[in-house]
C-alpha cells in the first residue's frame, strides 16, 4: 500500500493537478498534504485557466469586468475587461476541490507533515508524520513532485538553489463584503500602488462574492504587515466589516534556475518560484507547472532517464519566460518609489495599454498583433520614466 510511482508533496494547485493528471495516466500516485491550510491569495484566474484545467462555474464566487488602479495621491484609473472577464475563486473551497478531483481520478490522499527522503537499496522513500496517527510513514517511490510553497522542504533538501529562493510575504484579511458603494464595487477588483501600504509591491482589495480579500504584500521585512492592511481597510471604507480569517505566507519572486536534483525529485508551484513578478499572480502558473511536472516525471518513468525531468522547466519556460521577463521589468522599472507608482497608474491611462495587458493577461502570452501600439507603448514608458511626461491628472 505504501508503494508509489510517485510521491506529490504538497496539496495545494500544483500538487493536486500533478497528482491528477499522472493518475488518469494510469499512475499510481500519492498525494500528500498537511490538510487545513489556507494560502493568502487575492483569488484571481484568468479564463485560460478555467479553459486549460476545466473548472466549473460553481467553483467561481465573483466575475471581475473591471481593474481599478489606485496611485499614492489616491488617483484612480479604472481599465474595463473588454470581451471576457477575471475569475474570483476562494482557496478554501478552490484548492480542496482540485484535491478532491485529484482523488477521484485515483490519487491516494494521505494527510500529514513531510519529514525527508530517504534512500537504500529498495529505492526512494518520503517520510512523513501521519496527522491522524502521529506515527511517522514511509512511502516508497521512483520519483517525488516537491509542490510544498514557495519555503519548500523538498527543495531545500534536494534541488541546489532551493534553500535561496526570494520572495515577498504577503498578508490578507477575509472579509464580510459590505454592499456596494462608489468605493467598493463587487464586479470591481482595486490594486493600490501606494507606499504607505506597501513600498516595493501592492494592495488589493478583490470581491468573492459574500466576501472579499483585503491584502498586501512586501520584500521589507519592518514592514507591519496587519497595520498596513488595517489601514488600506480603512482608506476602502472596510474598516468596520466582519474579518472572517487573516492568513500570511511568502510569495516566491522568481522562478528558480534549476527544478530538479537529477535523479528523482522535481518541483511544482511555488515551490520553482513560478509566481509572475509585477502581478503576484499564482494559481495559474502553479497549475502549469504541477501539469509540466507530471509531463516530466511521465517521461522519466516511461524512459528511466533522470534526465527527462528537466522537461518540467524547459516546458513552462518555453511558453512563459516571455512574459515572465516583461513582468520583470516592469515591476523592477516601477515598483521603486512612489514617483515611479505615479507614473505607472498614469501609464494605465492609455487604451493600448489596458488592451494588451488584458489580451495578455486572459490569453497568457505577450501580444504581437498591434506592433505600433507596442511602440507607442514603449515610447510612453520611457517618458514616463525619463520624467518627461508629467502624471495625467484625474
């Protein structure tokens, strides 16, 4: 019973599509997961995302048709989503959903605390503290997904670089939604840009449904995480609604340079750094890197070669480094200073702007259609940065 093709680490998005994809593969997979975590996550998936992993509309609890962008003179720039929409899901229900479709395609759940791999003359074994038991378990495998976050054990102990992966910690309160007002709007999700909530990220303020996710996030470490959010609560007129949950964890800042250790280990998630710089955005990166993930280590099994599970990275980055180096930039070219955010919600103005950032924020991949609105782009933003051209007002 403890004999596994492969061991899943980590039950969260890109664990619970790695484990279901190598199950339908005919795979015998373990999934294993500490159980009632709840990541802090605005929520936000983009219609490739319900497209590509078919999640169906009961596991959405809002449909965002407009980014509102908030500057640090409180200027506002609202962007309305032309042809499509954002998905709001909540990771308390998203992520035991995806587990449980994991399980009903024949991944077996286990429930506890990685401990280590091991390994002996009968192969690769992950050890971990059952929950329900408290005795400590072997599980015996040819290969192990480290899908663990973006602290993950797995990589630390096994894939060089994993014990050095940058990241932001980012903070949220669940919130009762209030009724809708001018400055709350339930099909509306505001990104605040402004120091003195965070001085090198964001806030956020996004609608699920009878709820909302108010957060922040930051690299500073003197940073007083619930203070901030406190006082971005009252600055939306959320200050006196009911908090439901707070939740904190880091957020990885840039993917890492190796996913595997060459032998029988490659990452997932968080736990690669696959979160998108400038945006935070997660949940579907980490669902194309638990699905890159079970393409690796299906080949590695098919061929033997340890090798193969490289394939996981040159996959994803194939489709994604484009976008990831864009991200990159922006966020290193204006994320420094409450000048820069001006500029940048200024930026926000233009309509080719807010066109190709939602074309390629639906669709996941940079848009090379309109290549003179992608200079006019790019002259805009080196005048804003040069400073020549002064914030637009509103």
């Amino acid at each position: 019973m403890d004999r596994f093709d492969v061991v899943v680490v980590g039950g969260g998005p890109a664990g619970a599509v790695a484990a279901q994809d190598l199950a339908e593969a005919g795979k015998r997979v373990a999934l294993l997961d500490r159980d009632g975590r709840i990541k802090p996550c605005g929520g936000a998936i983009p219609p490739r995302l319900i497209a590509d992993f078919a999640i169906p509309d009961e596991q959405l609890v809002a449909r965002i048709t407009t980014a509102r962008m908030i500057s640090p003179t409180k200027r506002r720039v609202d962007i309305p989503i032309e042809n499509g929409f954002v998905g709001m899901v909540d990771r308390e229900h998203f992520d035991a959903y995806l587990r449980d479709r994991a399980a009903a395609a024949g991944a077996v759940r286990l429930t506890g605390t990685f401990q280590a791999i091991e390994r002996d003359g009968a192969g690769t074994h992950v050890v971990f503290r059952d929950k329900a038991s408290g005795e400590r378990r072997r599980l015996t495998t040819h290969l192990v997904i480290g899908a663990d976050g973006a602290r993950s054990n797995v990589a630390k102990a096994e894939v060089p670089g994993g014990d050095r992966i940058p990241y932001v910690i980012a903070y949220h309160e669940i919130i009762e939604a209030p009724a809708p007002t001018e400055r709350y709007d339930p099909d509306r999700c505001d990104v605040i840009y402004d120091g003195a909530i965070s001085p090198d990220f964001y806030g956020w303020v996004f609608p699920h449904g009878g709820q909302a996710s108010v957060g922040m996030g930051t690299q500073h470490t003197g940073v007083d995480l619930k203070g901030a959010t406190a006082a971005l609560r009252a600055a939306s007129g959320l200050a006196d609604c009911r908090t439901i949950r707070k939740e904190g964890a880091p957020i990885p800042l840039k993917p890492l340079d190796r996913w595997d250790n060459g032998r029988d280990v490659v990452l997932a998630g968080d736990a690669a750094g696959v979160v998108a710089p400038s945006s935070g955005e997660g949940i579907y990166y980490a669902m194309v890197g638990g699905r890159v993930a079970a393409t690796a280590a299906l080949a590695s099994l098919a061929s033997g070669r340890a090798s193969d599970l490289r394939l996981a990275r040159r996959l994803f980055m194939k489709e994604h480094k484009g976008v990831f180096r864009v991200l990159g930039a922006m966020q290193d070219a204006y994320y420094k200073s409450d000048m820069r955010r001006e500029r940048f919600v200024s930026l926000c103005h233009d309509v080719d702007v807010q066109k190709l950032t939602f074309e390629a924020y639906m669709n996941k991949k940079l848009v090379h259609a309109r290549p003179l609105a992608h200079l006019k782009i790019g002259v805009k933003n080196l005048l804003h940065l040069a400073g020549i051209v002064a914030p637009t007002r509103v």
